[in-house]
C-alpha cells in the first residue's frame, strides 16, 4: 500500500494530491507544485498557517482529481511530527472524499533541515496510521480506506530508501492491530479470547508461540498472577511470542501487563474509574503487536515477547486484602490493594522470563498507575530504570517516534513504604504518595540483577479526543517505540 513516486502532479493517477504549505519559506522545489502553492496563497483565506486547508479540482478525462493544500505553519515550528500529522490530516480528508489513492508531497530535506529518511518516515508513518478505522461494531461503516498511499520524491530519494515504504508499513499494521485489541469490549476479549488473538497474530507472522493455560500455571506456581485472576469466572492465559533469528546478538524479553477488565477486585473502582478499563491490556497488546512487526523486520537480537492475561473480578473466590501469597519467584506478597494487581501479574512474568530465558535486556509496558498520569499528564510514559543507557535509549526512540517518555526515579529509601510485617512485601505502599514510583520499586525487586526497565503508559494508552493519525480510543502506543528502541540497543 505504501510507495515511493516521482511521477510528476500533472501525470499522477492518484485521484488526491496533498501539498504541506510552510506559511514563510519555501518548502517544495517541483515547479508544478510552487504554482499550485502560489494560486493558494493568492486567495486571501489561505497562507499556509498551521491548519489552513483550501482544495482545487482537476477534471482529467471523467475522473476528478483533488488537489489538497494544508497549512504547516511558520518554517521555525516544522517537525517531524508536525509531517506526521499532516500526512494524517491529508489522509483524513482523503477518506471523506472518498479518494482511493492519495499522491504526498515531500518537502525538499534541505529547505526543512530535516534527513530525508526521518521526514518520508513522518510522512509515511502518520498516513497509514491515518488510513484506519475500528467498525467491527458499525452495521454501516462511513470510513473508505485508502487502497494506495504514496510520497512524491526525487527519483534518487525513492531509490535510495526503497525499503523505507515496506519497513514502516510492517510497524504500522503492528500498531493498528495494538489499537484494535484495546478498543475491542471487554466482552470480546477475554483471558482466552486475547490469547488466541495474540497466537493467530504471532503465527502469521512467523512467530513461534507458546500458552500456558490455568493448570499449567498453576503447576509452575505463577501464584501471584493466579491471585489477580482468582475471582472470574475466565481461566487466565500467558502467551509467550519467539523471534529466533540464527545467530542472535543478544536476547531481549518484552513483558506487557494484560488485564482485559479491571474492576479492582474486592477493592472495587467507582463506577468513573470502570469506564476505560478495557484498555488495561494495552501493555500486552503493545508487546503482541511489536512482536508481529519484529517478526518481518529481522532484528538481529532474539526477541521474546511475554504477555501473562487475566480479568479482575470480585466474586466469592475473589483475593482478599491482607491475603498472603508466594510469587513465581518465592517472595512472598502480602495483598494490600486488590487493585494493585498489574505489579503482581508482572511480577510473576518478569520472574519467569529472567529465569527462562536469561535475557541481556528485559523491558515491560503496562497501564500500571493513575500516579503517573498525575505526575506526567495523558501524552507521556514514565520510564523507570536503574541503567542509565537503557533508560536514555528509551527516551530516545520516543523522540523519534513521537511516543514521548520520560524517566522517572526509582528511589531506593522510597523500598520502605512497601514493607510489610507479615510478608517480604506489600503490593501496596502505606502512603497516598509517590504511586508511580513505588509500583517500580515493586516490579525492581523481581528483576534483581538483570538490565530491566519499566515503561507506564497508563496516560498515552488511549486518547479521548484523538489526533490528526490517530481516532479516539486506543493509540497503540509502544509498537513504534520498542520497534525503534530495538535498533538502538
């Protein structure tokens, strides 16, 4: 679906041509698109400011072909991001047109001071993730998908990064799979209903896949994950998803926190703190949909994906507060919070890929606190890490990718708050404060001795009003990041 062209505008068959406008520079060298650009900003509605859009129509033949001009704003405030979402507002448009293929512009690398790799990716990268809807609930969908997407270039740019298009194409689909796992009810998407999602989307990829079912977790004593499952009535799963490339450079573990409903357990939310909490499996659906990209784009590093899957529910054989457990890793945890659980179900899956798999990099996402979205607002994931390159290699492929993070401290005097008197440690810190932190703290003393980070993406997980490439709801946050985190390490 994504391609380079150099076909000129004039003798494009693609039935939407979209041109980014800079409001106060010249960004473009086509002689072709400057005319369009300067018939534009001779209407006096239009001059490039950020948003700004005005259409012309070319009847060619019998077919009507649009010429769409969007706003960039002043040349100082163009970023990546800024291409990102104009190629996802470009994309929008087109769909509401009804176009099937859609031309884009590139601006020139140079007049921008942007590598041309890094802007075709932008370009790329918020077009197909624009090109998207979740309507599996929607008896008559209104959204028409795009059947062809491409970025006009010079020839020798589309010869030289010719597997750009393929590359980005394969993370995206990872990404929209991740969105439509979180935006799929509760419902549709139980323990073994997200795991049999997950294995069919491994083995198409190529992945080797492995599901350990209730008894067998049982068996091996994964207690702190069968505790937060205890009060459904829906068996928990673990998926584990195997990249084995022939010669691997190291090995990385993935772990992605799956709960499909949290209700809170026994410590139930109010009915407010319910309402999106389909989406606490998107940790898991990160790791998956990563997992799936990873699968075609060949690392050299072996990958394991883990994903432990359960429901939290209140019923009679539901956990209780101040019930004791003994973890995978023989700690033992005394449950101060039922609602705690996304630490207990990690904690029993970092243990188990750390002595599996002996990994040289173990990294988790999970929806893990409402602290960190109080520290670091909707739009950001708190890093926590011991190692400081892990953590500045996170950092920055969120920079890159736009998926921003920021690292956070782990704060060992702050270990006390999670004592306990009658066990090794609570689930739950005895104070209102510093929730963020503590659940790391919680998480660190299941991964002692490995290279491990924790990334919270409990605030950009969803979004309720969207953005230029991305609908409300899931954001698939975390395929792109770890995708490009894995070409850094």
């Amino acid at each position: 679906m994504l391609q380079f062209t150099s076909t000129p505008p004039s003798l494009s068959q693609a039935s939407t041509l979209a041109i980014p406008v800079c409001e106060d520079a010249d960004i473009h060298a086509d002689p072709e698109i400057l005319e369009l650009i300067a018939r534009a900003k001779a209407i006096e509605e239009f001059s490039g400011e950020k948003d700004q859009q005005i259409i012309f129509y070319d009847r060619v033949k019998d077919a009507l072909r649009r010429r769409l001009l969007i706003g960039v704003g002043p040349r100082k405030t163009i970023t990546a991001e800024t291409l990102r979402r104009f190629a996802g507002r470009a994309i929008q448009q087109a769909m509401r047109a009804k176009s099937t293929t859609i031309a884009i512009a590139a601006p020139t690398a140079e007049s921008l001071d942007i590598q041309a790799p890094i802007m075709c990716n932008a370009l790329f990268e918020g077009a197909c993730l624009a090109n998207h809807a979740f309507t599996r609930y929607k008896d008559k969908p209104k959204q028409n998908l795009l059947k062809g997407i491409a970025v006009l270039v010079p020839n020798e740019t589309a010869k030289k990064y010719k597997a750009l298009p393929a590359r980005i194409e394969t993370i995206c689909q990872g990404t929209l799979l991740a969105r439509d796992w979180v935006n799929t009810p509760a419902n549709d998407k139980l323990p073994e209903h997200l795991a049999k999602a997950f294995e069919s989307a491994a083995r198409q990829s190529g992945l080797h896949v492995k599901i350990l079912d209730q008894a067998q977790l049982k068996r091996q004593k994964f207690n702190a994950l069968l505790a937060v499952a205890a009060g459904s009535a829906h068996a928990p799963r673990l998926v584990e998803m195997v990249y084995a490339p022939p010669k691997p450079e190291r090995t990385i573990v993935l772990v992605g926190k799956g709960v499909t409903f949290d209700t809170g357990g026994l410590n139930i939310k109010p009915s407010a703190g319910l309402q999106t909490m389909k989406g606490d499996m998107a940790g898991a659906a990160a790791v998956a949909g990563a997992m799936t990209a990873l699968a075609r784009i060949k690392p050299k590093q072996r990958v394991i994906g883990i994903t432990p899957i359960v429901e939290n529910m209140p019923s009679g054989s539901a956990t209780r507060p101040g019930d004791i457990i003994t973890s995978y890793a023989g700690k033992t945890v005394e449950i101060g919070n039922t609602d705690a659980e996304g630490r207990l179900i990690l904690a029993d899956a970092l243990a188990y890929a750390i002595k599996t798999h002996k990994p040289d990099i173990i990294i988790d996402l999970a929806t893990l606190t409402g602290a960190c979205v109080v520290a670091l607002g909707e739009k950001m994931a708190g890093v926590f890490s011991a190692d400081d390159d892990l953590a500045a290699a996170i950092v920055a492929a969120g920079e890159t990718t736009f998926e921003r993070c920021w690292r956070m401290p782990l704060l060992e005097d702050y270990k006390e708050l999670l004592k306990s008197d009658l066990a090794d440690i609570s689930n739950m810190p005895n104070t209102r404060y510093g929730g963020a932190i503590t659940a790391a703290l919680f998480l660190s003393e299941f991964t002692i001795g490995a290279r491990w980070a924790h990334i919270d993406i409990a605030g950009p997980a969803a979004s309720k009003k969207g953005n230029g490439y991305c609908a409300p709801g899931g954001t698939g946050f975390g395929v792109r990041l770890l995708c490009e985190l894995l070409t850094r390490l």
